[in-house]
C-alpha cells in the first residue's frame, strides 16, 4: 500500500499517548497530535532567533553537539556537553568563560532550539559553514 506524501505515522509511548489524550478535545488523536507539533515547531522558530551567538560559537556547539543524543530531560545539560569538550575552545577561539554561562542561561525553549537547529545543521551537510549556520538559524 503506497500512502501519500504527507502521511506521517508512529507508535506513540504511553507517557506520549497520556499527554496526546490529556489535549485532546473535539480532533482525533493524529490531528490533536499534528497540532501539537506545530505549536512545537512554532516556539522553536520563535525562539532560535532570542538566542545570541558568535559565528565560532555557534561553529562550536555544532560541532560539539552533532553526535549528541538528546532526550527532553536532559536538554538542560547542553551546556555540560559543551563544556566537556574543552579541545574546541582552542579550536575555534572561544572563551569558555563567554559560552559556558550564555548556554547555562538559556531557557528550556531556547535548549530545544539549538537542539533542534544543530540537528538540521547536519542534515545533508558534510562541513560547516557560515551560511549553513545562518540557514537553521544558529547564526544572523
């Protein structure tokens, strides 16, 4: 059976299923769904631009983060990973004293949009690059 382009499907967790019911009004669980990760997409577009960066910071943190693995609990803990890799201060000239407590600072929405921009980065990206950065927003 060939489905449509838009068609997206998933088995959702309990906890996921638990939160789709606990929104769920009038809409199907899919569209009750759908309209939850576009108000989802929504905060990550309106937040990535409150976020401030240098273009080696944000080079950085790319780098850093692209393997990551994230889970929403530990979105927080970007910063720990930033810090963890003290080889890409040097690298890339930053202070660690500057990045560190700027990526401590953030809010969760702000953690989920570097997040969410430093996966997008890499998608069909084999270098970095400036205009990449300014592309999934990391960078103005």
């Amino acid at each position: 059976m060939e489905y449509p382009d838009n068609l997206v499907q998933f088995r959702a967790t309990p906890a996921i299923m638990a939160q789709i019911a606990a929104r769920q009004f009038t809409y199907s669980r899919g569209l009750t769904a759908a309209r939850d990760l576009a108000r989802y997409y929504y905060l990550l577009e309106q937040e990535l631009p409150t976020i401030t960066l240098t273009e080696a910071e944000a080079l950085l943190i790319v780098d850093v983060l692209h393997a990551a693995d994230y889970e929403p609990h530990t979105m927080k803990y970007i910063w720990a990973e930033v810090a963890d890799a003290g080889w890409a201060f040097a690298q890339y000239g930053v202070s660690s004293t500057t990045l560190i407590p700027k990526l401590r600072a953030l809010t969760p929405a702000q953690q989920f949009a570097i997040a969410d921009a430093v996966e997008r980065f890499w998608i069909d990206t084999p270098t970095a690059t400036a205009e990449r950065l300014r592309e999934v927003g990391l960078l103005r």
